[in-house]
C-alpha cells in the first residue's frame, strides 16, 4: 500500500499543475477583449467559437489547450483517487474511488462539449452543464467526506481538517454561484472558489501522501478510524 501514495501525489500534483497551467496560457492569449478572471467563467476559455455568450463575450485563440487540460486533469484526478483508494479500508474506499471517477467523467465532459452559443444551438450544452456539476460537486464532496474520516485519527486530523474546510467552502461557492447568476456579481470569481478548492486540495493532500512515506511522525492518509499505533504497524 505504501508505494500507492507517491503514485497517488504524482498524479494529483500533475493534474492541478497541468490544469493551473493550462488555464493561465489560455487567459493569457485572449488580445480583444482580454480575459477577466473575475467576470469570465473557467469554461470560456474552452469555447472553440467567438461571441457572446449569456452576457460575455468568448474568443479563445487557445481552447485547445484550455480542453486538453481539462481532460488531462480529470484524467490523473481519477487515477489519483483510484490509487488513495487502495490506501483506504471500508467503505471509504469504495466511495472514493467511484466519486473520483465521476469527478474524472466530469472533466472530461467539460474538455469534450464547451460552454458557448454554439452549443447551446445544437444541444450539447447540457452535457457541458453536466460534465462542470460532476466535476465541481464530486471534487468538493470527495474532499470533505475523506475530511470527516481523517479528522478522527490524531496522524491524519491536519489534511482532515484542511479537506473539511475546502469542500466546504467550494460547495458554498457553487451554490452562491447559482443563486447570484443574474445578480451581476463577479461569477467568474465566484465560480473559481468552487474549482480552485478542488486544487488546492489535491496538492495538500499529494503533501501529506509524501510526508506519510517519508516521515513516520507526519499525517498517514488513511480513512481509518485507528489509533496511531495500529495506523503505524499497518502500513
């Protein structure tokens, strides 16, 4: 089990960088007019078509590369809690590895069908809407259901609490989002505290896999419920 978790943080921390990445060249390569990171949503930036679009106007010359790390993230999300899950006992490991894969499915459908007028013209729309709802609320759910487990055991009680917090917030952010889309607040903004969650807690959950194989005093990540010594002698 234990050769599991750095495979596991590799594949989270390729993800989120990849995906961070992807995101920051795309904004990066809209000329007219420029991209809003507070105003535009995530998934403009996926749009293969110019023009306006629920109020916002979409021209991304780089959609490709925005797509291609949606799919790629989503790919490594679902083979990185496919890995955590072999770490865990329980129930908790087969509610994560089928809440990763969801998530992953998400992603991939975000990559695949794109938030535009086009797609709202030939019906694809709603497998966008689709793909954004799995990805956001299985990332978040996923982070603090795990957090409510790992809470419980003294080496695992920092990444539980950190995991509690951030599914909680991306999941206020999601509903927030939702009930203020026509408030003329900045969506954009208020939609990347629901995704940038599900980032940040693949890296500080990738950090607390390392440290559990490098460290024999820092936080294992394992659902069980055990006190640290049978934690210990079981790994």
């Amino acid at each position: 089990m234990s050769k599991l978790r750095p495979l596991a943080a590799a594949a989270f921390l390729v993800g989120a960088v990849i995906y961070l990445a992807a995101e920051a060249i795309t904004a990066a390569a809209w000329k007219s007019p420029s991209y809003s990171y507070a105003d535009n949503w995530i998934s403009d930036l996926g749009s293969a078509t110019a023009g306006v679009f629920q109020g916002r106007e979409l021209d991304s010359p780089l959609h490709v590369v925005m797509n291609s790390g949606f799919i790629i993230q989503g790919l490594l999300f679902g083979i990185a809690t496919v890995l955590l899950s072999r770490t865990i006992s329980g129930r908790s490991r087969t509610f994560t590895a089928v809440t990763g894969i969801v998530t992953m499915i998400g992603y991939i459908l975000v990559g695949t069908f794109h938030g535009s007028l086009q797609a709202q013209q030939n019906g694809t729309l709603a497998l966008h809407f689709t793909g954004a709802t799995l990805a956001i609320l299985g990332g978040n759910v996923l982070a603090l259901v795990l957090g409510l487990h790992w809470r419980k055991t003294p080496r695992t009680r920092l990444i539980g609490l950190t995991s509690i917090v951030l599914g909680a917030v991306g999941l206020v952010s999601v509903t927030a989002l939702f009930l203020t889309f026509d408030a003329g607040l900045p969506s954009g903004a208020i939609e990347r505290g629901s995704v940038y969650t599900i980032v940040i807690w693949q890296l500080a959950v990738a950090i607390a896999l390392l440290r559990s194989r490098t460290d024999a005093r820092a936080p294992h990540v394992d659902a069980n419920t055990a006190s640290p010594n049978t934690a210990s002698t079981s790994n």
